[in-house]
C-alpha cells in the first residue's frame, strides 16, 4: 500500500523507501533510503499529538519565525522558538499516486489557523505541506498563501530543520559540508553573538565548533549544498529552492547533554542542515503565494 494513516501518522512507501510524517507538525520524522534510516529522531521524542512538544529529529517546518521571537514586535512576541507550525496538528488534505513508479507518491498536509493559534498569532494564513516519495530523492515543498483580502502582507520566516543521520561510525566532527566558502555567515556560538556577520574562509567545512559545537547561520547559501561523510564515503545531496539562507547546527557534547528529549549522545548520530528564509522576513501581499523547499538525494 504506497500510503496509509495509523493514528497520527501517515506512511508513504515506494519500493524500499519509505517515509513517515507525523500529523503534529506535518514533520516527517523517517526516511528510509535504500533500506536504511536517512534522518535521525530522537528516541525520547513522541511522534504522537499527545505530547506537545516539537519532534525531537526528522524535519520540523519553523514557521512564521526561525529563533527565538522578537518580543518587541507584538505580532511575535507571544510564539516560541521556531514559531508554532512544528508543533500544530496539520490536516492530511490528500495522497496523490499514480501508475508510474518514477513520479512516486505525495502527501498533501494544510494548516490553518485554530483556536490555539489564533490566541498566540492574529494573522491570517494558509499553509501546505507536499511530501514526495521519488524512487532516489525525497522533497519537501512548503506554500504559504495571505489569504487576507486587507492590505497588509503576511510577513514571515521559513526553514526546514533538516536532522540528518550520520552513518555508523561517523561523528559530526567527520562530516564535511560544500559549497560554503566565501559566503557571509553569522555564529550563535559563544563568545560570538550571532548578529555579526562575517565570510566563511574554508573551502570544506567540518562540523567540529568549540566543544564540538557548531550553530552557525549562512546567508545566500548556494541551492546545491552536500554533506559528504568521507570516511563511509557517501554524500548527501541538499537542492533547496526559494529558501536562501541555510544553517548549520550540532549542540555538541556539553549542550546536547541538557536538551530534555535528546536520547542518550544523541547529537553524536546527526548534522543538522537546515535550508531557510531567515533574512530577511519574506512580506507576503494577499492572495499571493509563496513556496520553497528541499530536495534530498544520495550519491
Ligand atoms: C537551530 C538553531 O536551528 O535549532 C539553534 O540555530 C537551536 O540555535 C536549534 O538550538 C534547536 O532548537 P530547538 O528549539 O528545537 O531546541
């Protein structure tokens, strides 16, 4: 069966690959690639829209803002990091498969404002979410439409926090990412800011800050981006259209400790690579719409 629901999660299948999207968040929390898990979720994460938090791995969508909100701007301040999309219960709209194994299967999830949302964000919005099951790629395409008939745009961020599974044996410090030299980049780690900007001087970047800690955010990233693990000798392939900035994340040892839901070293066993629309915010006028998304392939 190419698509089926069990509780709250919907489950794609083509050949060997499979995917599986939680309804909360519409967060695809695994992708199994000729037969082996591509994404890592945390083991002390519910999937489940029982418990409320953010799925700990996959690809939670952050939406309308990435961070922390700007509690001086009163559209904002009453959201949590990452905005609340990762965390909301998303409608399966549809699945869409046809005869021809190429053009795979795709899950249609859509977002509107609830109750909940409306108490915390007073703007009006439509999300979609496609998830496509291809036989050597998956994409993961977000549309944001205004669908207010007033003047004023919808003005937000996007990202997709990509997590994704390193390969037995090789460690975050192992991984190398492409192309990123001479692009300008901001640094969340201490002593740094994460306001000042500055060019990335490596050709080859490894994920391997102080204390293992890496949480840095470049802007106009290229649309072809690769993590490669060398020693297993494999790349991930990351095509990312209409998001152009991309940040790269592993709390490392000391901070990845103190995250609630992380499994024991878990920060050992992912990269994040997380393609966004950071900056600046995208203004939105109504009956407009706006998309982007990501592509992941193997070599
Ligand atoms: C990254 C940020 O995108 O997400 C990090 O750059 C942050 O600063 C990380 O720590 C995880 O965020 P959260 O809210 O899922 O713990």
């Amino acid at each position: 069966m190419p698509a089926e629901t069990v509780q709250d999660v919907v489950t794609l299948t083509l050949g060997t690959s499979t995917v599986q999207v939680a309804l909360k968040g519409a967060t695809v929390f695994s992708y199994t690639h000729d037969g082996r898990e591509r994404l890592f979720t945390s083991s002390k994460s519910s999937v489940h829209a029982s418990d409320p938090a953010a799925i700990r791995g996959g690809v939670p969508i952050c939406w309308p803002i990435f961070g922390p909100p700007d509690l001086s701007n009163p559209l904002y301040a009453q959201l949590k990091q990452h905005g609340f999309a990762r965390t909301s219960s998303w409608e399966l709209e549809g699945v869409q498969e046809t005869d021809d194994a190429a053009e795979g299967v795709k899950a249609i999830f859509k977002l509107e404002p609830t109750e909940a949302i409306q108490a915390i964000y007073s703007q009006p919005f439509l999300l979609r979410y496609t998830v496509h099951l291809r036989p050597y790629s998956l994409s993961l395409a977000l549309s944001v439409v205004n669908p207010s008939d007033a003047i004023a745009a919808l003005a937000f961020q996007a990202l997709l926090h990509a997590y994704f599974r390193l390969p037995d044996g090789v460690l975050p410090a192992d991984v190398r990412v492409t192309p990123l030299e001479s692009l300008v980049y901001a640094d969340k780690v201490a002593p740094h800011d994460g306001k000042t900007k500055q060019p990335e001087r490596r050709k080859v970047v490894d994920v391997d800050g102080p204390g293992g800690e890496v949480d840095r955010v470049y802007y106009r990233a290229p649309d072809r981006l690769e993590l490669a693990f060398p020693a297993a000798d494999e790349v991930v392939k990351v095509r990312k259209s209409g998001l152009p900035d991309a940040v790269l994340w592993n709390p490392g040892p000391a901070k990845g400790a103190k995250i609630g839901d992380m499994e024991d070293r878990g920060w050992e066993r992912y990269v994040c690579l997380e393609p966004g629309l950071i900056e600046p915010f995208q203004f939105l006028d109504p009956g407009k719409t706006w998309e982007g998304g990501i592509e992941i392939s193997f070599n």
